[in-house]
C-alpha cells in the first residue's frame, strides 16, 4: 500500500487530515468514514472500546459521561486528567488514543498507508504543550516530522500565490483556541512577523454563554440545576454548540433540553448572543493590537491595520458572523474569504509542510498572482492560467509566540526574577546565549517561559543541570538556548574552548515558591559553607620561659604585632598563647587589632612557669574550632624537655591539615623545629624575627590560602 505523508489539524473540537499530491501539486484533504474532511475531537471510551468522531459526539450528544472533549485546552497540563471508565487520563494520552484511532480510519477510508505527520499546534502553545502534541502522536504510532503553528500553516496554504509582498493577518478563531499572526509574504518567502493568542479562548467560550443562559432559565422556571445531571449537560452541550452555529445564519432558534422530569424551551437570538459574547470579541481585538504594537516596536515605527494587505479568517469559529463585522469595523474592508475553507485551510499547509520536510521543496500549482491580487481588492477574480511555484523548506521563517528566560538573581540580590534570553516574537532556529564563570559540579538552570519579570507569572519549562566542567577551577560555561523549528526549547552547554558539556533536562513538578525557597535555602547554605571556608584560624605559640626575658620577649611582641598587621582580620582569627611548663591563652579565636595587640602586650616571660616542660602544640592542637585552613605558629629559644611528645603531637596535627611554622631565636633546637614545622624549621638572628614573621604571614596567604590575606 502507498505510504504518504499528512499533515494533521489536530483541532479542539474538530480535526483534518491532508496530504499533499505530488503529481497533481496541490493538496487532497483526506475523507473520514463518514465522507467527511473534519472529524469532531471527541472520544468516547466505554467498556474497554473506543470511538472516536461522529460516533463519540454521538454518544456525546445522548449523555454518555464516558466521552470526552475539548482535551486539547489541557494539553501539557500535569494537573488535570480526566476520569472515564474509574480511569485516568491525561490529555495527551486522549489526544494520543484519538490520533491512532482517527489515522486508523483515514487509512482504511482511503487505502492508504501513513508514514511521517506534521501536527498543528496553536501558534500561543508553550513548550510543555507542544512535546505533549510531540509525545501524543507517537503514542499513536506517527512518525512526527514536525509541529507547526496553526496560523503559518494557514498562510502556507493561503499566502503562496508568488505574487507581490504583502502583510497577511490570519485570525484564527477555532473551538478552544484564538490566535492572530501577521505575516510578511513576499513570493514564496514567509516571515511571521508577531504572532499572539490565548489558548483558552475559543468557540466554546461562546457555546458557554448560551448554555449558561439556558441553565440559568430552567433553574428560575424548575428550580433544578442541570449541573447535577452530568448526561443532561452533556447533551446541553452539543445542543448549545448547535444553536450557536444556526445564529450564524438565522437570527433566532430554540434550545430544548429535557432534564430532571421537566421539559424547557428557550428562544436565544443572535442579537442578544452578540450582546454576551462581546467581551470574548473584544478580547481578540486587544490581542490584535498588541501584536501591532510589537511589530512597531521591532520596527521601530507605526505599525496597525493600515499595514495589513489582507485578513484571512480561520477556524470555524470565524464563521459567527459578528467575527467578520469586527474586521470590518476595525480594518474598514471586508476579510479575504474567497477559496478559503476555514476548516480545512489549516490540514492543507500542514500537509504542504509534510511534504517540505521530506523532499526539501515542493512544486505547487496555484492561481496566478493576477488572480490572487485581483481577489485582494475586489473580492472576486477573473479566471487566469494556473501558475507553478517551487517552495523550499527554508522560504518559511516563523517566530516564538512566548519569550523564554531564566530564574536569576535581581541585582539587589534579595529577590528572584524571570531574566529573558529569548525575546517574544524572535525567529525559531536562532540560538542565543549566556556566558557564566562558575566553579562547582553542576550548573543548574531554571528555563521559564512568559513576558513578566516576575517568575511567579511565567510557566516553568524545566531545570536544566550542566555538567562536566574540570573539577577545581573556576570554568567559562556559554549556555545556549534555542526554540527549535518546532517551536521547543533546547538548551546546551559549552566551555569557552569550545568542549560541549553534557545538559539534561529535568523536568519539575515544584511550584515557583518552591523551587524559590528551595534556591534560597542553599544559597544560605553556601554562603555559609563560604563563610566557613573562608575563616583562618591562626595559633600563635610565644615561649615565655626564663631564657626569654629582655630583649627576646621585647622584638617577640614587636614581630607578632608586625605579624597580626599583615591580615585581614575579617577572616583570620587569632589565639595567642604564651607556654613555659604550661600554656596559657592571652586570647582566643580573637579578631580584634587592638585587643589582639593587648593581648600580645600581655604574653611577658615566667607567666607560666620558669622551663619548658610543657607540650604546646600536643596540649592544643585539637582546640581548633572547625575544619577551616589551621595554622600554629611557634616561637621558642630553647630546648624542650619532651620533644618525642612533641613531635607525635605536631605529626598528628599535620596529618589532620594543620600547618605548622616552627621559628627558633637563641638557644633553639632547628633540627627539633624541623621535625615539628610542615616545612623547614627556622632559626634567625633576633634582629631578623620581625622579618621572620612577616615571611610566615606571607607564606600563609599564598600556600595556605592561595590568595593574598589583606
Ligand atoms: N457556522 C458556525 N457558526 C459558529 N461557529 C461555528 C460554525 N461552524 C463551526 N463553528 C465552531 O467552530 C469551532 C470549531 O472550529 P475549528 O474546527 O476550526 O476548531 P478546532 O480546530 O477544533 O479548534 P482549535 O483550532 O481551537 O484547536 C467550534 O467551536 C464550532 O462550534
Ligand atoms: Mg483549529
């Protein structure tokens, strides 16, 4: 059997399938059983069976509770699901079991086999909404050549005519979905300038108002609230959404419904529906002039409806005629309606696109400009030759209807924000990017998608985890961002010499304030590990035995004042001792200049005792306050009475990180000194020691901390 391609309007309430036929270069929309081009997104799932189409409405439309509808809205919503059968289903999962039932019937309908499908989307659907729409057709068994906005699909179809450049606006009213693009169209070239939309705005936001019209009647006649009858409101449904598509032709009609033992009949007219309605109009106007306003931005000069060459309604909610009254009222001409179904135009350009993305290029056959134009001013045209055109894959340049950011930190560094690196309306395809220096394991990155600087406000795409950066150093990392071609959102990393890192995309079910608290939580967390990292701890061992009197202990005090003044006393915290046959701290853990120099001033010779019994680094080393850098300094002139204990000592003390100086003046024992410093004991003249010790305080900075202390 022949294997094609197809493009499908996978629409809210009704769906189309085309493909496009190489030999007669246009077209063919592909009937369903029913000999049908649209099949209504219903499904009905009932006893282990599923119906999709005319057969669901059906059900639909008698009550059956085990239908469902409008799921698209819901796409790509991990908090909604609907309940048939005591089942649960998300929406993509009905999207994906309605996809492979309604390919199953255009197949067997028109004997042929399918091979890849482009799938519309609305062009206002976000990231998580179009890999739902990805994911749903491969549950049904499609190969996805790609997503594509509804709206340039339309222009596709539409705009191709090679004749003169011109501005399209293509408002897109369907069942669920509103969306306006504007489009610059210049012979086979497509650049969508602006697009914007709302995708909870739709034909059954209007079917809504006359069924709560109808509810709100029987109550005051009946006092019985059909919301408590599920079979009875869905058949209120179907018929509320039948009166509403006779209001386009006729000016009156009746809805009956039957609920509860009592039989109510309601006379709705197309004025007063008009009346209701008017805000959800007036909603589509506003996103029009915004997506004015923006084109005038990017262009930097007036942009309106005096720009725009011609409007092509589409969806079938355009046919309510108060859609074309607006246009006229707003643009002053009347809206392109001639070889335009509203219905199928949106299948036809995907099904040309299917086809641009396994051969490249296409060659159409259309009206010729003439015609085209001709149609543009008056409405109607003369009958003119055919013309052919060769479309490349490459002549179609859309935009992101969403702009794309990330979670950072304002500048005042107490609040979180949404920082953009996408701008809304940018060309898919392009990457943009962000360059970090960073120094840890992983780089994470919150991606959000919206226009508000709050991130409150903004959709959450994912966290996106960087890793593979060299271990220990501090790594330039350029971060790039990209909404592919089919409008999803792909992030990668690099390191400035161009070695890619690896990305992996977790995708989150925190909330904002979640995912905030949590990010503050550990920026507390590292500010603290910092701080802890950051904090030295210096003990300052100073031998006041007898030999020391005069002038030793004189220039001791002069060269651990010079010693205190090389630091920066934020970070290094001092104890000073004093050790004899005992030790004695004239300060501890102490940050203060004036009362480090007091406590110095206060070291003086037999404090605590006359010899040197005592073991200073054995009875001390282990009053360190936390694992931070930890040094001892010691001073001595003299010749310990228990060195082995010593050196056990200052071997263990080494052995935990603790980094030892030893300094001799007089009498001192440098072999001894040797053996308990981490490097080379010294011994120096008296006149030297004030020179000694800044040597020391240097040394710390640079082998000890690795930066300068000061
Ligand atoms: N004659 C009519 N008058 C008013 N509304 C109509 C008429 N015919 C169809 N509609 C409405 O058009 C909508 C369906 O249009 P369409 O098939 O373009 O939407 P869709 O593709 O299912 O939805 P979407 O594009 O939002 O996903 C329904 O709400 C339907 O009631
Ligand atoms: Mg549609």
């Amino acid at each position: 059997m022949k294997k094609i391609n197809v493009g499908i309007d996978l629409g809210t309430t009704y769906s189309a399938v085309a493909t496009f036929s190489k030999e007669l270069g246009r077209v063919q929309v592909l009937k369903n059983s029913y000999g049908k081009d649209c099949t209504p997104s219903v499904i009905c799932i009932d006893n282990g069976s599923i119906m999709v189409g005319e057969d669901a409405k059906n059900e639909q439309k008698s009550g059956n509770v085990n239908t469902a509808a409008f799921y698209k809205s819901m796409m790509g919503d991990s908090n909604w699901s609907a309940f048939i059968n005591g089942q649960e289903y998300s929406a993509e999962e009905l999207s994906g079991l309605y996809l492979a039932h309604l390919i199953q019937d255009i197949k067997s309908t028109n004997s042929i086999d399918i091979d890849g499908a482009v799938i519309t989307v609305p062009a206002y659907f976000n990231d998580k909404q179009r890999e739902a729409t990805i994911r749903a057709g491969q549950k049904a068994g499609l190969k996805v050549l790609k997503i594509i906005n509804e709206p340039t699909s339309a222009i596709i179809a539409y705009g191709l005519t090679g004749g003169k450049e011109k501005n399209v606006l293509v408002y897109d009213l369907g069942g669920g979905t509103f969306d306006v693009t504007v489009a610059n169209v210049n012979g086979t070239r497509i650049d969508v300038l602006a697009t914007n939309g709302n995708h909870q705005l739709g034909g059954k936001d209007w079917d809504e108002t006359l069924i709560n019209q109808v509810k709100e009647k029987f109550y005051s006649e009946f006092g019985v609230s059909i919301d408590d009858h599920e079979e009875d409101l869905k058949e209120l449904q179907v018929k509320c959404e039948e009166a509403k598509k006779l209001l386009s032709s006729v000016a009156s009609t009746i809805i009956t419904i039957q609920c509860d033992g009592y039989l109510g009949k309601y006379t709705v007219t197309r004025e007063d529906f008009n009346d209701q309605t008017y805000s959800l109009l007036y909603e589509t106007i506003l996103l029009i002039k915004s997506c004015f306003d923006e084109i005038s931005e990017a262009q930097n000069r007036p942009f309106g409806w005096n720009n725009i060459d011609e409007v092509v309604l589409v969806g079938g909610s355009t046919r309510m005629p108060q859609v074309k009254d607006m246009i006229i009222k707003e643009y002053g001409r009347p809206p392109i309606t001639k070889d335009i179904n509203v219905d199928t135009i949106v299948a036809t350009g995907a099904a040309m696109q299917a086809e641009l993305c396994v051969s490249n290029s296409i060659t159409l056959t259309v009206a010729s400009s003439a015609s085209a134009n001709s149609a543009k001013s008056s409405g109607t045209s003369m009958p003119t030759a055919p013309i052919t055109l060769t479309i490349h894959n490459s002549d179609i340049q859309d935009i992101t209807a969403h702009s794309l950011g990330m979670l950072a930190l304002a500048s005042d560094e107490k609040s979180y924000i949404n920082s953009i690196i996408i701008r809304k309306n940018s060309k898919v395809n392009e990457p943009f990017s962000r360059e970090y220096t960073f120094s840890g394991e992983k780089l994470q990155v919150y991606v959000l998608q919206g226009e508000a600087r709050d991130p409150y406000e903004c959709d959450i795409i994912g966290a996106y985890s960087i890793t593979g950066m060299p271990k220990d150093n501090k790594s330039k990392i350029k971060v790039n961002f990209l909404y592919n071609s089919n409008g999803v959102v792909e992030v990668n990393a690099c390191l400035d010499n161009g070695i890619v890192l690896s990305s992996t995309r977790e995708n989150t079910n925190e909330t904002m304030s979640e995912i905030i608290a949590r990010l503050e939580r550990e920026k507390k967390e590292a500010e603290e590990e910092a701080k802890r990292k950051s904090r030295i701890e210096i003990m300052l061992m100073i031998d006041t035995s007898g030999s020391m009197s005069g002038n030793r202990i004189r220039e001791a005090r002069r060269a651990a004042k010079d010693f205190v003044k090389e630091f920066d006393l934020n970070r290094v915290f001092i104890s000073v001792i004093s050790f004899a046959d005992r030790s004695q701290y004239k300060c501890k853990w102490e940050n203060d200049e004036r009362r480090l120099y007091h406590a110095i001033d206060d070291v003086d010779v037999n404090d605590v005792g006359y010899c040197n019994a005592e073991t200073p680094i054995n009875n001390n080393y282990k009053k360190f306050t936390r694992d931070c850098p930890r040094v001892i300094v010691v001073l001595t002139d003299g010749y310990w009475n228990d060195q082995s204990t010593e050196e056990t000592a200052a071997d263990r003390a080494k052995a935990d990180g603790i980094i030892i100086y030893g300094i001799g003046i007089g009498d001192a024992d440098e072999a001894f000194l040797s053996r308990i410093s981490s490097g080379k004991g010294k011994k120096v003249d008296l006149s030297q020691l004030s020179a000694t010790f800044k040597e020391v305080a240097s040394s710390i900075a640079t082998e000890v901390v690795g930066n300068s202390l000061k």
